[in-house]
C-alpha cells in the first residue's frame, strides 16, 4: 500500500509538471504584450489562425494574416505585398490594445515584401488584423480586416 501511494505521488509530480509546463501560456501571455515574436521565440509554433486577402482591381497583392502561438497564448499581425507601403495592426477587441509593424523587409522567398507586429495577449480575449497594402509599380491598394480569433 505505502509503494502504491509512493507511485501515485509520483505519478501526480511529474503529471503536474508537465501541466505546468505546456498549460503555463495563459498566466504568463500578459508577459509577451508587445514583445516580438521571432526573438521571444513564440513564433516556433505559430500558425495563421486568420487571414485574408487584399485586392486591387480583382487581381490579390498582398495577404493579411492573424498569427497565433499556442504555447505563449499571443497573436500578432502580418501582412505581405507586392509594394513596399505596409500597414497591419493587431487589434483587441476587449481593450482595443494595438500594435503596429515597424518597417517593411523584403521576402525572397515569397517574392514580396512583409512586415509583423509585436505581439498581443490573446488568453481569453479576441483579436483581429487589419491590413493595407501597395500594388507595385502602380497606385492600387487595398485594406481590409481578418476574422477573430
């Protein structure tokens, strides 16, 4: 009897770290407010919870993505386009807390140019991105909104 509650508290450790572990993004999220996603490391597990396409004259430059990391519980905005002139905020829509990107890099791999924001809380609330976004070589543009998330 004593070896089996031995086990069963040992059992219960290791299960409680584990928990502490891969569960800790909500108490810790509020932390990666306004932090960049790349550097902090949470853009490792990062997918594109929404995105959406911006068009100019029925023809798509650019895309507008809500990013999401499960493990630090964060969301954050990209947005590439065929031109250099970017915008995309990620909005929440508890607090309307926003963070905006910072400057436009060029993808070679995607042939285009992109930029992200710093990243917001998303432990129990809804966010959004919006973006705008330049035609190269001509005046289009468009802006337009993701879903929640």
């Amino acid at each position: 009897m004593l070896l089996k509650r031995a086990a069963m508290t040992a059992i219960t450790a290791v299960f409680t770290a584990v928990l502490a572990v891969t569960c800790g993004g909500t108490a810790n999220a509020s932390g990666y407010d306004w932090a960049d996603p790349i550097g902090s490391g949470c853009s490792n597990d990062a997918y594109t919870a929404r995105s959406s396409a911006l068009l100019d004259n029925d023809e798509q430059i650019g895309t507008i993505e809500l990013r999401y990391s499960p493990t630090c519980r964060t969301v954050w905005a990209r947005v590439y386009s065929q031109g250099p002139e970017l915008w995309d905020p990620v909005k929440r829509k508890q607090d309307s807390a926003t963070a905006f990107c910072e400057n436009a890099q060029w993808s070679a791999t995607k042939g285009q140019y992109y930029c992200y924001t710093a990243m917001l809380n998303d432990a129990g609330y809804l966010s959004y991105a919006e973006g705008y976004a330049t035609a190269s070589g001509r005046y289009g543009w468009d802006q337009t909104i993701t879903g929640s998330y």
